[in-house]
C-alpha cells in the first residue's frame, strides 16, 4: 500500500470526480417514489468518500454532486441549503468512518446522524422555507415515517459496500483495515 500522498493527489481527485459523479446519477436518476420524498442511492458515494478519502472529499462529493444533479436533472429552482445538508452529510460520514475497519457500529452512527440529525430536520426546513403552507412541523412530522424504510436501508448498502471495498486493495488509498 503506498503512503497516502494527500488530497491534492491525481488518484484523490480522480477517485473524488469518480464519485461526485455517480453520486449524481444515485442521486437523481436512481429514485423509489415514498410518500412525501423519494428514496434515492446518493448517499452511498458520499459514505465511501468518506471512508476512503475523509471528510474533505466527501463534502466536495456531497455538494458538488448535489449541484450538478440539480442543475442536470432540475426539479424545481435551484435551492442551496439542500446543497448544505449534503455537504454536512460528507462532513460526518468522513469524521465517523475515514480510514476505519468497516463495523455496523460505526456505520449505524454514520447513517443515524447523517439522516436523522441532519438530513430530516434540515431538509424539511429547507422545504418550510419554500413551501410556506405547511410550516417546519408539518414537514418534519410528514417526512418522518419515510425514515423508518431510508435509515435501515442505507445501513445496511453502506455497511456491505464498504465491507466490499475492504477486500478491494486501491493503489495510493488507505486499506479500510485498522
């Protein structure tokens, strides 16, 4: 395994752009229709930035993603708290699993805080902010059941591609093996 080289390194970057852009593919094309929000796979390419690369490339995944695929795939005008919320998402995925052995403990966290922390109660401020007739309540407590299915789901997609990616040796990246 080479000595990690830094995140101005070719690799970083390549492996960054990688997954910024399948995040905005996961994000955006890949989407299960729930009640009043879609499940999409987006979050996955920021928790493996996150583990392989850490925190700073996991924000540029989680926001640039978010940017691109709103610009690529509009739904709407453009809003950049929901870029915000991703880019804090990024944040913790790479504090919480950044060069570490991949346990359910530590994904479970990652996951937990990502969504139920941050994701839920900044998302539906965002969406209060936009649509003013349901207020932050009515979005919060709208958007809660749809957690019940995304958290588990999201545990377990993370925790068995990172359990993946241990096994994978990637030149110029740390081994998820400490």
């Amino acid at each position: 395994m080479q000595k990690n080289k830094g995140t101005f390194h070719v690799e970083y970057i390549t492996f960054t752009a990688l997954l910024v852009a399948l995040q905005v593919v996961l994000g955006n094309v890949l989407q299960i229709p729930l009640m009043e929000k879609q499940y999409n796979f987006g979050f996955l390419p920021i928790a493996v930035a996150g583990a392989l690369l850490g925190a700073p490339s996991a924000m540029i995944v989680g926001g640039l993603g978010d940017f691109l695929g709103a610009h690529i795939f509009p739904q709407g005008a453009y809003f950049p708290g929901f870029t915000l919320t991703n880019v804090l998402v990024g944040l913790v995925c790479g504090l919480v699993l950044y060069r570490r052995k991949p346990s359910i403990v530590r994904v479970i966290i990652a996951v937990a805080v990502s969504l139920l922390v941050i994701n839920w109660p900044l998302n539906s401020f965002w969406l209060s902010l936009l649509y003013t007739s349901k207020g932050f309540m009515g979005w919060f407590a709208m958007r809660g059941p749809n957690y019940i299915f995304e958290v588990p789901a999201n545990i377990v997609l993370v925790f068995l591609c990172l359990k993946g990616l241990s096994k994978v040796d990637l030149p110029g990246f740390m081994a998820l093996k400490n």
